[in-house]
C-alpha cells in the first residue's frame, strides 16, 4: 500500500526513536525489554522489507548476485553489533545507542532516496527492460 521504500524508511525512523527511547528507559526493566523487543521487531520487518525490494529491482539474470550483495551487507552490519553492543555500552550507553539512531536515520534517507520504487510493477526479465522510476507527480 505504502510502497517499498517509505515503509523501509518508516520502520528505520521507528527503530531510530525505539533507541533514542532505550535511554530513557534503562531505569525500569519491564520498559528497557518492551523497547528491546520493539527494536528488534522493526529491524526484522526491515529486513524482510529489503528481501521483498531487493528482487524486485534487479532483472533476473542478476537477481541471485544482486540479493546475495545486500544480504552480505546486512552480514556485515551484523558482525558489528557486536563489537557496539558489547564495547560500548560499557562505556556509555549515549554513545552507543546514539550510534544505531543515527544509523538508521541514515539507513531512512538512504530507503527514501533510492530511484526506483517496485510497488504494482511487474519483475524484469532481462536488462534491457527498463524498470519505471518514481514519478514526483501525485
């Protein structure tokens, strides 16, 4: 209904606010794991966002390549985690949730900036098919 990329960019600005949330909530354990599962709740509905879009992008003789690219980025971002999670929050959790909100506001800009949008179009075949761009004419 929304399109592709404004519902990857909604769900990046509503894990941006969970975590600027997480450092009001530290005080009460019942409010840190509501926002923890919340976080956690919108980054996979991001990345099963990506899986539907990204397919949808490139023609089909590119499609494995094309998918298996933005899923190693997504590895990489995931092997970083851990260092972010376990190194800093030691030593401020600001800084570290800090780092994931502007990550995903980053990611939002980034969602919303792409040139194509894949909602109602049918998957190309070839690359000689050229995919619609958005219009900005509503």
């Amino acid at each position: 209904r929304f399109g592709r990329k404004k519902t990857m960019a909604v769900q990046f600005v509503i894990y941006a606010v969970c975590c600027c949330l997480l450092m009001v909530c530290t005080y009460k354990r019942a409010y840190l794991t509501i926002m923890l599962f919340l976080a956690r709740g919108i980054i996979a509905g991001v990345f099963q966002a990506a899986y539907v879009y990204t397919p949808e992008v490139y023609p089909t003789s590119l499609r494995a390549v094309g998918v298996g690219s933005c899923s190693a980025m997504a590895r990489l971002g995931a092997m970083i985690t851990p260092y972010v999670a376990q190194v800093l929050l030691k030593s401020s959790v600001s800084f570290a949730t800090i780092i994931y909100g502007v990550f995903a506001i980053l990611a939002a800009i980034a969602c919303l900036i792409l040139p194509i949008e894949t909602r109602g179009q049918e998957l190309r075949e070839n690359l000689h098919q050229a995919p619609k761009r958005e219009s900005n004419t509503s």
